[in-house]
C-alpha cells in the first residue's frame, strides 16, 4: 500500500532525522560515564517526578525492550548513578532509585547542552516553533496512544 500523502512521509523523515542530529549533538556535550540512554532515563524520572521505578515501566516509557533497560540501569548503577532495591510489594522486583550522583550528572548534562540551545534560539524562529509545537505533540500522543507494547 503506497501512501497517499508523499509530505507524510517527508515529515515523519525529517522528524527522524532531527532526532538523530540533536542525538549526535548532545551525546557530546554529556559528562562522563553517561550516556544518551541513561540520559534520557534520568532525565524521565526527573521530568515526570517519579521518586522510585520499576524496570519494565521504564522500558515502556522509553520504549526499549526489557534487555536494553537492563543494559542502561547496569551501566548507570556502575557510575552509581542510580540503585536498584527490591521492590517492597513484590519480593521478586526491583525498583530505580536515583542518587544524588545521578541527579547531578543530569544537571551537569542539562549545563553542557545549554550551550546549544541557546545557539539554536539565536538562529531560529521561536514563533514558529512555539506554532509547530502543538502539531507535535499531538502526532507524538497519537503514536503513544497506539503503539504495540
């Protein structure tokens, strides 16, 4: 089935390739011992305030499988960025905690990606984005609301 909009296509291709350039950049600018992925899962625990976590509910959020989350919370409890306790309802689970390392390896990444940011707002339209950011988050809710878990 071909589809009948070629722009769809080429809108979902630019997200990605947005995705993949703000990827790059950051992953750059992150302290040591962190990567993109640990990143991306302190930064959701900060952002949605979750004081504790289970793996699997941080696997979905992040939509990555149950062996990835595992191989980013192994490396983050390394750099004792996060701990891993048993989890008080279910003697079989664990829960991710994070550590006062973790939460300033976070602000440590936020200040080195602050330069970039602030280059970006230089150069761009704010306006537009501002306009565009709507759109956005209404396609990323439609895809959330009906992906395969």
């Amino acid at each position: 089935m071909t589809p009948r909009d070629p722009d769809l296509i080429a809108f979902f291709t630019d997200i990605s390739i947005i995705e993949q350039l703000v990827r790059t950049l950051m992953e750059r600018r992150l302290p040591p011992g962190l990567s993109m992925a640990g990143f991306g899962l302190i930064n959701h625990m900060v952002r949605t305030g979750q004081e504790t976590a289970s793996p699997g509910a941080l696997a979905r959020a992040l939509q990555v499988t149950r062996g990835a989350i595992t191989g980013v919370l192994h490396k983050l409890t390394a750099e004792g960025l996060v701990t891993l306790e048993p989890d008080p309802k279910d003697g079989r689970g664990k829960k991710v905690r994070l550590t006062p390392e973790g939460l300033a390896a976070r602000e440590a990444a936020l200040a080195g990606m602050a330069p970039l940011v602030a280059e970006f707002e230089a150069r761009m339209d704010l306006e537009a984005i501002r306009r565009a950011h709507p759109a956005l988050r209404g396609v990323r809710k439609d895809l959330d609301r009906h992906r395969e878990d």
